[in-house]
C-alpha cells in the first residue's frame, strides 16, 4: 500500500470493522474505492485536496484492505457504511463500484449529502439502449462465469474496463489478484437499481466524470449526468482509473466544492 504524506493525518477502525483514514481538516469528503483497490492506493492523486480546507475520510470497504471481511462486497451494505461516515454531512466520491454506494447513500440521506461526484460508476442497469454500453456491461459481466485464474482474471477485468495492467505495477496487479474472489461472489453490478427520480429531485450538486477512453462509459455518464440533474465531464489520460488524472479531476471536485460552499 502506498504511504500518503498528508498532514494532520489519523486512522481508526469504526464499530463496525472499518478501516478509515483522515486527511487533513476541514469540510468532510468520503471517498469510496472501486474493485480491486483499497482506499489509500486508489485515492492517492487526491491528497492534495486535504490541503484546501477539507477533511478527506479515505477507507477500506467491507472484505477489501484492513477492514472487516465479507464474503463479496456489496453496494447495500457500501451505502449503509457511507451513510454512517457522512456524520452530519460530507461530500460524497466514489469510483466504479465504488460509484454505486455513493449514488445509494446519497438518494437516502440528500439532507446529509454537500455533493456527489461519480467517477465512472458501474451503473450496469441504465443506459442499456446506448449499443456501445451495453456491449460492455455485457462483456465484463460474462466474465464472472469464467474458468480463468485469478491472476489472468485480473488482466482480462482491468483490460475490458480500460485499466491498462502494465502501467498499475506489479505490486498493485499482486494485491489485485488477491481481492478477485471478493468482486466475483459480490452482488453484481447488473443488479443495482439507481434511484435516477430521488437523486434528481435532490438539491445538492452532482458530478459525473468519465475517462474518454471508450464509448460505453462515456455514453452511460453522459446520460446519468442528464438523468439526475447533474454536470457530465471528461477527464482524460487514464482510462478507467479517471482519479488517477489528479489536477484535472480534483479541479472539477473543487469548483463544485466550493460553489456549494457558496451557496
């Protein structure tokens, strides 16, 4: 795992076997990892955002990193656990699978919820008339009855959703490989029901940012950012991992961030 020099920062193991870090001081944002990530691995680019006058809660999710086990993650139980880090009220980001606890928590609690930003959610049930989507959600949801190793597994995953394998790193792609059996019995993706009418009659902003590396994703941002009431945006240059292009997300985070602020 990566050491984030960031300061102040805390951990702590939450009640219910969460592993989270705090960065910085100030107005609180969560953080919501995707697949095949842990919290301070997936969101290092944003520690720079603790120096701006906010409080970053960067975790582990259920069965991933330090936090307590689970036979496969869950966006239900994701948004339970994201409503319980809100506190009185935060911020809300969340990547891929990730993005599905996020969309969840916020339609149940907008009175608690400043913003939302979703980097390419895994959104599998809308927009399945865009051809160029439903290609893909078909793809990677195909893989989950295949016979590959769990290794092989990994490469093919990251592949088909616009992760490049050689640019991770050998030791990210190890520890991926380790988390596979957790995404594979989790709930699948296809299954969520976004709350498109609650999260449009909500009052707080929302960010939909996808990586302008495949037609699919862009399609189904695009129309989610349409569907709720919120901004879509581009930000280039690293595929599915969109928080790995740093300034250029966290400056899409901030604005937003700050206008709220505002009023």
């Amino acid at each position: 795992m990566t050491s984030i020099d960031v300061s102040p920062r805390s951990t702590t193991i939450t009640p219910s076997g969460l592993y989270v870090e705090t960065w910085g001081e100030g107005t609180p944002v969560v953080f919501v990892h995707g697949s095949l990530a842990v919290g301070d691995d997936e969101w290092q680019t944003q520690a720079p955002l603790a120096q701006e006058g906010f409080s970053l809660t960067v975790y582990d999710r259920r069965g991933y990193g330090r936090s307590a086990s689970a036979v496969g993650e869950d966006f239900l139980v994701d948004a339970d656990d994201i409503i319980d880090l809100m506190g009185d009220g935060a911020h809300l980001v969340g990547h891929s699978y990730g993005g599905l606890g996020v969309l969840l928590a916020a339609a149940r609690c907008p009175e608690k919820t400043l913003s939302i930003t979703v980097l390419e959610p895994a959104a599998g049930s809308i927009a399945l008339h865009e051809p160029a989507w439903n290609a893909l959600a078909g793809q990677v949801a195909d893989m989950w009855t295949s016979d590959a190793s769990d290794a092989k597994w990994v490469v093919d995953f990251l592949t088909a959703v616009g992760s490049d394998p050689d640019e991770l790193g050998p030791e990210l792609l190890a520890s991926a490989e380790s988390l596979v059996p957790v995404v594979r019995q989790g709930r699948p993706f296809l299954n969520v029901e976004v709350p498109l009418a609650e999260l449009a009659a909500a009052r707080f902003p929302k960010l939909v940012v996808s990586g302008g590396h495949h037609r699919g994703f862009d399609a189904m941002c695009s129309y989610l950012a349409e569907a709720i009431g919120g901004t879509y945006a581009v930000a280039e240059g690293a595929g599915h991992e969109v928080q790995f292009t740093g300034p250029v997300v966290n400056e899409l985070m901030l604005s937003m961030w700050r206008s709220a602020a505002n009023g």
